[in-house]
C-alpha cells in the first residue's frame, strides 16, 4: 500500500530480494536493473530531505 503522504520509509528503500545463484541465466540484467532502482529510490529520498529541510535554501 502506498503511503499517502507520497514518501518512501527505509524498510521499502533498503528491501533487496535475495541472491540469485551465479549459473541462473536471469540473473545479471534484473539484478542491475533492481539495484539501479534501490538507489534512484535512495536519491530521491535524499531530494526530499533536503526540500524539507528548513535551512536549505537553493537561490543562496
């Protein structure tokens, strides 16, 4: 369910599915595409900390 304030909580950032053995052949291009997921997610986590952050001001 989605959070309805629109943000991500660290259990749903961090939540990485197990390791897939080395001879599956499914397993380079999801387990890239997943990581690269998990850290867009983490970078706009990071964006929307700094938004709410009442002394970052970014026309100074």
């Amino acid at each position: 369910m989605l959070d309805p304030e629109g943000r991500f909580s660290e259990e749903t950032i961090e939540a990485v599915p197990p390791p897939m053995h080395a001879d599956d052949p499914r397993g380079s291009a999801p387990n890239l595409a997943i990581r690269r997921r998990i850290e867009r997610m983490r970078e706009l986590k990071s964006l929307r900390e700094l938004l709410d952050d009442p002394d970052f001001d970014d026309l100074t």
